[in-house]
C-alpha cells in the first residue's frame, strides 16, 4: 500500500479539515477562564453580587453578616475577585474597602438580561 493510500484510509488530517477558530490568543482564554472561575463558587458570586449592590465602597464587616460565612472566608472571597479584577479595593486604617469594577458590572448585567424569567 502506497502512503497516499494509507492517508485516505486514516481519512483527512487535522490540518486539512479543521477551519474553525475563536480568534482569541491563548492568553486571553486562560483569563476568561479564570475571571469565570471566580465567580464559580456560591460565597465568591453572592459576594461579587453584594458589592455590586451597595452603595459605594462596602468592608468585609459588612460582608460577613449578610454572606453567614467567617470573616476568613469572605477575605479570600474578595481576594480572589480581586486578582480577577472583578473588584477593586482600598485600604482605610485598618479596612479594606470593596468596589465592583465595570467590568464586573457588566458580566453580572449580562447575566442578568440572559436569565428566563421562568430562571428565578
């Protein structure tokens, strides 16, 4: 069998049929994964959620309460929107206040306008 034949058994390769693509660099899909791994878990959501809620800056004081888990939890709820640039923070004294980014804003709008009424 010549190797042309054994090629069209195998059928065509990878390189000659595959023509879809998203555009978007390795790079940029590894952060879109790690943004959406933020938000994939109920205390860093509800979180995120929180303080894009409130009116202006929010503590991890008034955090605690309303998320019914430790101060440590929400700590490092926060600390991993913030490495996913979901919000943005400042340091007061000794607190450290909370702000959604825009971009946060934006996915949770999106959210949002994408949920069936018949979701909730």
């Amino acid at each position: 069998m010549t190797d042309r034949e054994t090629a069209e058994r195998r059928g065509p390769r990878r390189d000659d049929c595959c023509t879809v693509g998203h555009g978007l660099t390795e790079a940029r899909v590894a952060a879109d994964v790690e943004l959406l791994s933020a938000l994939g878990n109920d205390t860093r959501y509800e979180t995120l959620r929180l303080v894009a809620a409130a009116d202006g800056d929010i503590c991890v004081c008034e955090l605690e309460p309303a998320l019914g888990v430790s101060q440590g939890a929400v700590s490092q709820a926060l600390s991993r929107l913030f490495s996913a640039g979901l919000v943005d923070r400042r340091k007061e004294g000794r607190w450290r206040y909370y702000a959604a980014t825009p971009r946060a804003e934006r996915l949770l709008a999106v959210l949002d306008e994408t949920r069936d009424s018949t979701d909730d």
